[in-house]
C-alpha cells in the first residue's frame, strides 16, 4: 500500500505484527491551517503550536502516534508560498 506518511505510520503503529515500512519517505510536506487571509488567528495559531514545538510536547505528540518522521522545527506562516 502507499500512503502519507503520518497514516502509514499510524498503521504500522498499530499492526507492528502484520505491516512495516517498505521505504523512507518520500516528497515530504507540511500540513496547513487554513484561517481568512489577514486574520489575527494566524499568529495566534502559529505561536501556540511554535509553543508546542518549544517545549517539546509536539515531539512527544507526534512520537506517541508514531508519526514523528515528518516533524518540522519551526512553525511558520505562508511557508509555501515562501519558496
């Protein structure tokens, strides 16, 4: 099977028995939050999870769900229209 990589190692997680990796990930990208252009939220968001990441509860997160492959260090805003 062929999956993203946070629902492939989900599955793995959960059916060590049955399934495993095949390969390492591959066109790795981060997810978004979609707020109206503009928005104060935006910061809001962007700080609360630069929070997480700080303090390491997004790693422990992300590790717990055995999806911590795709683990980013900083949490931006636009980061794809950034280049």
């Amino acid at each position: 099977m062929t999956a993203d990589s946070p629902i492939t190692q989900y599955a793995v997680s959960k059916l060590k028995d049955k399934i495993e990796v095949a390969g390492d990930a591959f066109d790795v990208a981060p997810y978004g939050i979609a707020v109206d252009k503009g928005s104060p939220l935006a910061q809001a968001i962007q700080a609360a999870l630069q929070s997480l990441v700080d303090d390491g509860t997004y790693t422990e997160i992300l590790t717990k769900w055995g999806v911590d492959a795709g683990a980013v260090d900083s949490i931006t805003i636009n980061a794809a229209t950034a280049g």
